[in-house]
C-alpha cells in the first residue's frame, strides 16, 4: 500500500466532495471531508448561541466529530448526535465563513485532519487543504467553476431535495461566501503553488474524476 495524499481545495460547490468521494472509492483511500468539521464547530456555536471559540473547542473535545460511511452516503456525527443534514441548512452555511476564519478553530481542526492523514491513504477536500493541512501531499488539484455552474449545479441539487432555493439569490451567497473564505488573514482558499488546475465548467462529474485518476497515473509512472 503506497503512500497517496490527494489534496482538493477550491471555491464552493466546484464539486470537490462528489468527485473525491468517487476517486476515493476507486482507488481504496479514506475520503475525508474537511469542510463538514468546520460546519459542525458552526452548527455548535450556533446551538449554544455563542461566539466563544474555547467553548466551541471545549464541546468538540468532549462530542468528538465522526465519519460513518452509510448506504445513504457519509453520515458526520457530533459524538452521539447525528448531524449530516443539520449542518447543510442555509443558517449553517451562512455563518461557516465567519466561524471557520477563528484560528483557535483551525488550529483545532487541522490537529484533527493531520492525525487522520497519518495513515497514509487519503484524499481530503476542503480550502487549505494543498497549503497548510498537507503541504506535502502527493497530489494536489485545485478545483473550479464559474459561479453561474456552481449556483446552477447546487440549485439542481436543493430542487432534487425538496428544498426552496432562488437562483441568484445562491449566486450572491456562493460569491459571498466565497470572497470571505479568499479574503480571511489565516488560511485563505488560495491554489497551492505546485497544485494542478482544473475548471469543471462543462465538465461532468465523470470526466473531472478520470482528470483526477489520470494524474495519479502519471505520479506513479512516475515514482516507479
Ligand atoms: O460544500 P461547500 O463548498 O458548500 O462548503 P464546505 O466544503 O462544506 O465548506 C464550508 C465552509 O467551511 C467553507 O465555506 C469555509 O469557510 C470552511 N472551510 C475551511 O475554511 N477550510 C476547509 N479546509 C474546509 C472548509
Ligand atoms: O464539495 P463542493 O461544495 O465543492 O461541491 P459538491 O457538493 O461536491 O458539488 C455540488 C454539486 O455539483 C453536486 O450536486 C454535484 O453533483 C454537482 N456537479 C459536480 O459536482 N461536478 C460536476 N462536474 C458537475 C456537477
């Protein structure tokens, strides 16, 4: 079993989660996603109505987050409490930007992301994930769309679910949230120097997927 940390980072809804996920599957490797930890420490300062980032960590400790892999997809966990759909209502996303720029969070989080990266097969999605979680990551891609594709691709998404949503007013908030999470002092969405691009504008899931594969390919040709 080779060593193989793939990092992808990028802006919201370019498709990091359902792509890594796949290519997780594929090739055996435990999918982590990054951005569900810093929507649950949001989904906790919320429940407890505070913006005191010791407490926020303080509740974690004792209410670890967790991963289960279920048929229905990746079930998050706040120690007991499931929290798959809570953590992706509008309140949540709204405010994630503003919790996950606290660098008592990151600190926090990243400690947590390391440490399940040590088993040596991952691949991780998120914002930092290629600059400051794994700066020497095998393999880094820095996912992208426009934001009309990324509103429009989560848009589809909320109408398969049921839930209401307004076209522009996703593309003001995707931007928003965007803007915030490029403009933060610590740990900015910022494409790693040795990170390969790659805009999914018109590109499917699969052909994204395969982009990916093909470039793990090409590293252990490479290696060998
Ligand atoms: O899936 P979506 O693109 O909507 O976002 P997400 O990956 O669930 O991440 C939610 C938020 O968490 C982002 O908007 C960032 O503010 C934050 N985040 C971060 O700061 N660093 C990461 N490694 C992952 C997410
Ligand atoms: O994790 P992130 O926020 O970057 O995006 P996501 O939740 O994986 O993807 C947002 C939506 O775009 C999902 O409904 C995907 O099925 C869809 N999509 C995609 O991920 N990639 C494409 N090339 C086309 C659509």
């Amino acid at each position: 079993m080779k060593k193989l940390r793939i990092a992808v980072d990028g802006p919201a809804s370019s498709g990091k989660s359902t792509v890594a996920k796949l290519v997780a599957k594929d090739l055996d490797l435990i999918y982590l996603d990054t951005g569900a930890m810093y929507r649950v420490a949001t989904l906790v300062a919320l429940q407890n109505k505070t913006g005191d980032v010791q407490k926020i960590i303080s509740i974690i400790s004792q209410n670890p987050i967790s991963f289960k892999n279920s048929q229905n997809g990746q079930q998050v966990f706040l120690g007991e409490e499931e929290v798959t759909d809570v953590i992706r209502t509008n309140e949540v996303t709204n405010a994630v930007s503003k919790i996950s720029a606290f660098p008592e969070i990151r600190e926090f989080l990243v400690a947590e992301q390391q440490r399940i990266a040590s088993n040596g097969r991952i691949i991780m999605d998120g914002r930092d994930i290629g600059t400051v979680v794994l700066p020497d990551a095998e393999l880094k891609i820095f996912l992208i769309a426009s934001v009309d594709e990324r509103a429009e691709r989560r848009y589809k998404e909320n109408l398969a679910k049921g839930i209401p949503t307004n076209l522009e007013q996703l593309k003001v908030e995707i931007s928003e949230r965007d803007r915030k999470d490029s403009t933060r002092e610590i740990s900015p969405l910022k494409q790693a120097a040795d990170a390969i691009l790659c805009d999914s504008t018109g590109k499917t899931i699969k052909d994204v997927v395969t982009f990916i594969e093909e470039k793990v390919k090409e590293l252990s040709e490479h290696r060998k």
